[in-house]
C-alpha cells in the first residue's frame, strides 16, 4: 500500500508547474502520510542570473511568524544536518550528525510548544547550483509514521526536482568558471600552499600565481582567497578527495 502512493502522486508532483499546483500535491501527500504539516525549499547560488530561492510550507502561523521574525534560518539545526546527510532522517537523530549547541536545543523546543514536534527531512545537493529540502512534520498529538518514511524520502526528492523547476533551473550553461591554470593555483592554495610555494610546484612565477588568484577572484567577484576556495569547491572544479587525499600521502 505505501508504495502505491509514490506511483499515485509522483506522477502530479513532477507535473506541477506553478507554486500553488506544488503546495496544494503536497499538502495532499502530507495528509495520505500520516503526517501534519510540510516545508520544501530550493536555494540556488547567487551566481545564477535568473536566480529565485523557492520556499512554500503549511506550518502553524505562529512558527512561520518566528522563523522568520527572528531569521532562524541560519540557525536551525535541521537545516545545517541536511548538509552532512544523503538520505533523509527524522528530526531526534539531527544530533548525529552536527554537534548541538543548547540554541538549537532551544529552537527545536521552541518548535515542538508552538506545533512542530518532530519531522523527516529529505535533503538534496547539485553542487555548484544549489541545495534543497523536503520534510514532512507532525504536531505534538501525532507519532511520526515511520513504516511511511521511504515513501517520504521517494516523494520528497521529487517534490525538490519540482521546487528546482520553479526556481527556473535545470537548464543552463555550465561552462567552468576558470581556466585550467587558474583551477590548478586555487587547488595549490586550498592545499595550504603560498603563492611561491605552488610558483615552484608548478613551474612558473609567483607573479604568474598571484595574478592567475586575483583572475580568479575577479571571475567570481569575491576579494579573498577563502571564498574563491569555497566558490570553486562549490562548483565542482576541486574537491574535497583532491585535498583530501593529498593530504593523506603528507602522512603517509
């Protein structure tokens, strides 16, 4: 029976074009679930021209009101653990995966006083695009469904391919930012390396460094070194194994 519902909606879920069409298949699907209340998000990057962050939920008004009154966003626990999981995962093992400061035993609490006691999170990533979420919440009165959560998880990855659809993304250009000599001077620095250090690993100048960083920087209009880093891990031209493993072989 489960299964039944992802072949049942999936099909309106990927079909709806509009927020309201979204908003209205979701709140459908929270109620079939045996859940309260819903949330997706979209967030892409700022680089993108016709950018649009997509955010729709039925939470009370109450912790609407909070949220964003007081801009928890940047603080909320569930939303920092979607970035260390691959599949989703209910709200009382957020604490398994990120360190849990006593605010963000706080906002949670705050949370369940006001409606929102515990919940399944679906999180998605495209790395240099941007990232989303889907949960599904009950209230104080209502048991999580758990012999339902892998229905979750199937329809809330479509409900994000969705919430990306409304953001007006999935097609574009995606050509590197920078060239290949620019790419191997950020990976030298991501590596701890100064610019005369990664001059003499890679055979040139430091003058020809410092000026392929500063292009760099100039192609994605940050003005220091740590953000360029970020910005091209974000984009895919380095990555985490690339550091990683390098440094490993130093310890080796």
């Amino acid at each position: 029976m489960p299964l039944s519902l992802v072949r049942e909606f999936a099909p309106y879920l990927i079909d709806a074009k509009t927020s309201a069409s979204l908003s209205d298949c979701l709140a459908h699907i929270t109620r079939e679930l045996g859940f309260d209340h819903f949330a997706v998000a979209y967030e892409p990057r700022v680089r993108f021209e016709e950018r649009k962050s997509v955010l729709m939920h039925n939470y009370p008004a109450e912790w609407a009101e909070v949220y964003v009154c007081f801009d928890l966003a940047g603080q909320d626990p569930v939303r920092r653990a979607c970035d260390r999981a691959l599949l989703g995962f209910e709200w009382r093992n957020v604490a398994r995966l990120i360190p849990m400061t006593s605010g963000d035993h706080r906002m949670l609490s705050v949370g369940r006083h006001v409606g929102v006691a515990d919940g399944y999170t679906v999180p998605r990533h495209i790395p240099g695009e941007g990232s989303g979420s889907c949960s599904f919440v009950v209230g104080p009165r209502t048991e999580l469904p758990r012999e339902r959560l892998e229905v979750a998880e199937l329809l809330g990855g479509i409900a994000i391919a969705a919430a990306r659809g409304l953001a007006g993304l999935g097609h574009y250009d995606c050509r590197p930012a920078l060239s290949d000599r620019q790419r191997e001077c950020v990976l030298w620095s991501a590596r701890g390396k100064t610019a005369a250090e990664a001059a003499i690993i890679m055979g040139v100048t430091e003058f020809t460094v410092r000026k392929h960083l500063k292009d760099a920087r100039e192609r994605y209009n940050v003005h220091c070194g740590q953000t360029l880093i970020l910005c091209a891990l974000y984009d895919g031209l380095i990555s985490f194994p690339d550091l990683l493993r390098w440094w490993n072989n130093l310890l080796d």
